[in-house]
C-alpha cells in the first residue's frame, strides 16, 4: 500500500517536472534571439520597395534609343541594295552586264523601274567623269541620288493636333492584315512618352477580337479604348470614341478600322462615311493608310484606292524588318503624292519609327 502511493507520487512528480521542461524550452523557441554583437542583420540590403506609379503599367522606350536601335535593325534587314552596291564596286571592271545586274537589284528593291534606270544612267555618268575604281564617290552618288528619290523635302510630321480645343484625330486605314491595330497600338505609346492625352477609337466592329487587341494595347500604357457591339455601325463607333474626345479634352483620338478589301465597294463606301461622321465633331487631322512593305506592286494598287475613298494624308509602311524592299517608299510616294510618315520594324511594341530620309538611305545602304 504505502509502497503503490509512493510508485504514484513519484510518477506524478516525474510529469510534472515533464511538464516544466516542456514549457520552459517551448517559451525560449518562442522568444525573438537574441542578437549578437557583430551579426549582419537578418536580410541584408532590404529596404523598403518604392511605391510604383500606377501597377502592371508599362513605360515605352525613349524615343532616341528607340530611333537608333531601329536605325540598327533597317540597316541589318534592308541591304539588297547594299549587296549590289558591294557587287558593283567589287567587279574587276563594270561592263555592260555589271550594270544590268545593278539595275537589276534597284528593280527588286521596289524601287521602280523608272526610278531605277535614272538611277543607274545618273551613276554611270558621274562614275565615268570621275573613275570607276573609286567605291567611295560611287557610294555618295548613289546615296544622294536616292535621298532626292526619296525626297528630304516632304512634311512627314503626323499631325495629331487639333485645332480650338478640339482633339487631334488620326484615322487609320488599310487591308486586312497589313498591321493597322499594331501601328494605333504603338502610336498611342509614342504619344504617351510625349507625355499628350490619348483615347482609342475602335471602329473595327467587323471582328469580335478586334477591340479586345485594341484594347489590351491601350491598357499597357494606361490608354482608354471606346468601343461597340460587335457588327455595330463603326462610323457611331468612332464618332462615340471623337466625341468623348472632345468632352473629355483629350489631346489625340486614335481611330482604328477594320481591314478591307480595297476592292469591295461597299466597304470602302463606308470608310467614306467613317471619315464624314467624324468630322461633324472635330476634324479628322491625319488619315493614315498602313501598307505592307512585302507587298510590292499589290500594296501600290490597294493604296491608289484608298487614297480616293479617304483622303490620305500619310502612309504607314509596316514589316520593313521582313523585307529587303526598301524602294517602295519611293514608289508609294510617287504614286500618291503622299509621304510615308512611319515605318514599322518589327512586332514589338515599341517598334514603330518617324521616317527620316538621309537615315532611311544609310538603312538601305546597310550603313
Ligand atoms: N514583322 C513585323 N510585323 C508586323 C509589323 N506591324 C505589324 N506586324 C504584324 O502583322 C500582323 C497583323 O497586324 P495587325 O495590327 O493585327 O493588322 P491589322 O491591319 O490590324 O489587321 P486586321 O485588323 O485584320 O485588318 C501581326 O502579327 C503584327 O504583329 C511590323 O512592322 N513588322
Ligand atoms: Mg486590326
């Protein structure tokens, strides 16, 4: 009996004091350690994250390293000429067929043929006054020959500013596919970087996931997109987008339309009425027509007809990194006595470039 209570004390004791141990390490675990002297602080070189502007906004790229790695990118994909250049001046002596070769070359370049022969005739003549061995003064007549082709005179500024408080309003137009959402995309992130007030129009009613890619453009830079129902009237569309411009004093609507044949009457009628609907609300002050530099003679047809519908004031001429076609711009030019105002060079988004003749010369020259 007294031997039981005993045994029950004893494990009792040996609980509690169980118990204890327990507690007492489980409180230390619990305390913050102590911090000994000389001991780098638990994470070293965190400070505090600055607040960011506006969250999942993107900052496009500043407009000088912009141009000069574009500049870069014309120079590296545009050198058909460039090659025949170096194929002219490299021959032993330039005979007839050396010549033809080269003309050949400007030909497939988009230049023309017009264009082209002047080009060689202007060459051979200068050339054969001052020698043919010398690559550098063949390089510096072919330069300002086709700087005067492309013709450094030409006002390529788009004008995106409105006139009595109204917005400036850029249309945008063009065949299917030729890169009309992509250049409204990028504009509205160059006019962002100026610092202007920007708003989407999309009157691309004619595709469901039309708008929605605009849209995702205009979000990226913190840009509003006005749109409608899918197979809504795109003139109302883009007369909402113009006049909530106005109302709420924006510096820059940007209009993007749907592609079209250029050969369905219809809808190029009702690119015409685009146009005029607009301008019951404010001026429509640059109409750009985006064509596809890998098109060529194609390109030129479809631009002769927008031209008449709408009035272009500008051409886009897109996908110029794909192409080694750079002579088109003289002949788009000539053709519609419009200037190309921007080329686009690739699919990025911040891809998009003001033209610039001696820089496009030196491109296409592979300078
Ligand atoms: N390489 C290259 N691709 C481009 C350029 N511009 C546009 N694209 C591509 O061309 C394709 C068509 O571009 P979109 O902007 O959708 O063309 P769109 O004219 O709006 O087409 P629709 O609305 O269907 O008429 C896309 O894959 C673009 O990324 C460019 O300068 N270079
Ligand atoms: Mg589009």
């Amino acid at each position: 009996m007294t031997d039981d209570l005993i045994f029950w004390i004893i494990v009792v004791l040996l609980l509690a004091a169980g118990l204890a141990a327990y507690l007492v390490v489980k409180r230390a675990q619990e305390l913050p350690p102590a911090e000994e002297p000389g001991q780098l602080p638990q994470q070293p070189g965190k400070v505090p994250a600055e607040p960011e502007a506006e969250p999942g906004l993107e900052v496009p790229e500043a407009a000088g390293s912009r141009l000069a790695r574009l500049r870069r990118r014309l120079a590296n994909s545009n050198n058909a000429l460039a090659r025949g250049l170096a194929d002219l001046l490299s021959s032993d002596r330039i005979d007839q067929d050396t010549w033809d070769d080269f003309e050949a070359t400007l030909i497939s370049s988009d230049l023309g043929v017009g264009p082209s022969t002047e080009l060689v005739t202007t060459l051979r003549r200068e050339l054969s006054i001052e020698g043919v061995a010398d690559p550098v003064k063949a390089r510096d007549v072919l330069r300002r020959e086709l700087v005067t082709l492309v013709n450094p005179n030409l006002d390529r500024t788009v004008n995106t500013t409105g006139a009595d408080g109204r917005p400036g309003v850029v249309l945008v137009v063009g065949v299917n596919g030729t890169g009309k959402t992509t250049t409204v995309g990028k504009l509205a992130r160059v006019l962002v970087a100026e610092g202007r007030t920007v708003l989407l129009g999309a009157a691309d009613t004619f595709r469901a996931a039309a708008a929605e890619q605009l849209t995702t453009w205009g979000e990226r830079v913190g840009v509003e997109t006005v749109r409608g129902d899918e197979g809504a009237d795109p003139a109302s569309v883009a007369f909402n987008a113009v006049d909530r411009g106005v109302q709420e004093g924006v510096d820059v609507v940007l209009v993007d339309t749907a592609g079209r044949l250029h050969t369905k009457t219809g809808l190029m009628d009702e690119l015409g009425k685009v146009k005029r609907v607009i301008e019951r609300k404010a001026p429509v002050t640059e109409v750009l027509l985006v064509l596809d530099a890998t098109t060529g003679q194609n390109g030129l047809t479809q631009a002769r007809i927008f031209a008449e519908v709408v009035d272009v004031t500008g051409i886009v001429l897109t996908k110029l990194d794909g192409s080694a076609k750079g002579g088109i711009v003289v002949q788009v030019q000539r053709e519609l006595g419009v200037p190309v105002k921007l080329i686009g060079l690739g699919e990025g988004v911040d891809d998009l470039a003001p033209f610039d003749t001696d820089g496009f010369v030196a491109g296409i020259l592979g300078e």
